[in-house]
C-alpha cells in the first residue's frame, strides 16, 4: 500500500500531510521535530487496515507555520484538520511531543476520538531529566542577548558541529543502525525549523502540566513507554497511567529515540480493532 504526500489550505495556512489506506480514520503525529514522510514505516503498515493521515505540524516539514506555537494553538489546528477532512470521530496516535500534544487534544474533544495511543509522552515540565530542563537556561540566554540567535544559528547550519551538539543532548547512540537512520532524519528535519520556533515550541514544553488536562481523557488509551528510556521513564509512564482512568501501559525494551521503531505494529493494529 502506498503513501502519498498532500497538501491542503486549513484557516489560510498550507498543511501537508501524508495520506493512504482504507478503513477507520487515524491520525498520527510525530514528535519533535520530526516529520512524517512517504516511507515511514509505521504508516505503512497501519495503512494496510486503516485510512491513515500523518499530519506534519505548522512550522514543520512542508506545512506552514501559525502566528503562535503554543500548545493550545495546535490543538485548534488539528481539530480544524479532522473537520476539513469530514471526519467527525478517528483514532488519534502521538509520539512524544506529538503525544504530548494528543492527550491535550484528547482532554478537550472527548467526543471526538475512539481511541488513543501515546508513546512516551512529556506531560509536565518537572518529569523531564535535568538535562532537558536545562533548556530553560538556553531560552533564557536567547532571550536576553540578541548574539545568541547568530550564535544559534551557526551551530545549526555548521555540519561538523551540531550533529556533535545535537547528539549530546539527544542521548542517540549513532551506532545503533535503527537510532542512527533516525537521528539522521531529526538533524535534517531540525534543520528545516526556524531557530527561533524551536525556542518557542522548546519554552511551551519548559512550563507544562498537562496532569489535571489528562484526567478529562474518556477515550481509551493505551501507553507506550519504554524501559531504557532516558527522557520519559517508566515511572512516568506509571504516573500518566494512573491519571488516565481507562488506559492500559505496555513497557517496551527500547529508548526515547528508538521507541517508535521497537513497537510491534500488531501491538497497534490489535489495539485499535479491539
């Protein structure tokens, strides 16, 4: 089954999303910054049972960006999104950020969603390694001092020094073949993100609770953490787990960055036709 890439004009503002399949609508997100493209795997695989749509985000890929980031503003978008497309229920799918920004949308249009899939989802800010939280000083040192966004700027464009940059605050181990192909594809997807929206988006995330959002969910959830991960713990998976009242968590033997790869698809289509 093949996939192809689409564009469609939502409040003024070109979206791009990749399209295929037959059967119930699902929407997907990716995480930040990634894009989805015409040979993801995942959607591939879903779109052999399902009509799928792996929405691209403003300001990522081939869609454009909206006046303000902010979480709230995404979710209005993926709602005008699903009634462009006339379809008033879908399973939704989010990873990470896209996770993120799922159990927000959930929380918000109950009525809306037959199911949902989280995978390693940041929910508030306090959950996050030191490491990640760090950004707050990043956002506040571009704030303050106009250089940084040329010194920024430098960084992302210079080839030799910021895939070294990008991987240490990652945790990507490059020489894990799966890991490497996807860090490859976030520094290219990165890169085609403007510095100063990834500050916007990183800032939404520094001052995030989402815990009293998740209580609202009705939808059935299924969570996927995983044990290795070093950004989103197994713990916090346990945490979300609880908040969302029907929801079922399932561990996986993987990182953050390799998660999404590590999922059995039949752990996903099973769900889903449940």
């Amino acid at each position: 089954m093949s996939l192809e890439s689409k564009f469609m004009f939502i409040n003024g503002k070109k979206a791009n999303f990749i399209f295929g399949g037959n059967g119930e609508p699902v929407v997907l997100i990716r995480g930040w910054p990634r894009n989805c493209r015409e040979n993801d795997k995942i959607l591939m695989e879903l779109s052999k049972h399902f009509q799928i749509f792996g929405l691209n985000l403003p300001g990522f890929g081939n869609s454009e960006r909206l006046e303000r980031l902010s979480i709230e503003d995404y979710v209005v978008f993926i709602d005008a999104f699903s009634k462009k497309l006339k379809i008033p229920q879908f399973h939704l799918i989010g990873f990470s950020y896209g996770g993120m920004l799922s159990l927000k949308y959930a929380s918000v249009h109950p009525d809306k969603l037959k199911k949902l899939i989280i995978v390693a989802p940041p929910f508030y800010t306090d959950m996050l390694p030191l490491r990640a939280r760090s950004a707050k000083v990043i956002i506040w040192l571009y704030k303050k001092f106009s250089f940084i966004n040329d010194l920024f700027n430098y960084i992302i464009r210079n080839n030799r020094i910021f895939p070294v940059f990008y991987k240490c605050i990652s945790g990507y181990d490059t020489n894990n073949p799966g890991q490497k192909q996807d860090y490859e594809y976030t520094i290219e997807d990165l890169r085609r993100i403007k510095t100063s929206d990834c500050i916007e988006i990183v800032d939404n995330v520094m001052n995030l609770d989402l815990r009293k959002s998740c209580q609202k969910i009705e939808a059935r959830t299924l969570i996927l953490v995983g044990s290795k991960d070093r950004m989103i713990s197994e713990k916090s998976g346990e945490e979300l787990s609880k908040l969302i009242e029907n929801s079922t968590l399932i561990k996986v033997d993987a990182e953050h960055w390799n998660l999404v790869e590590t999922i059995s698809e039949e752990k996903l289509i099973e769900f889903l036709k449940d």
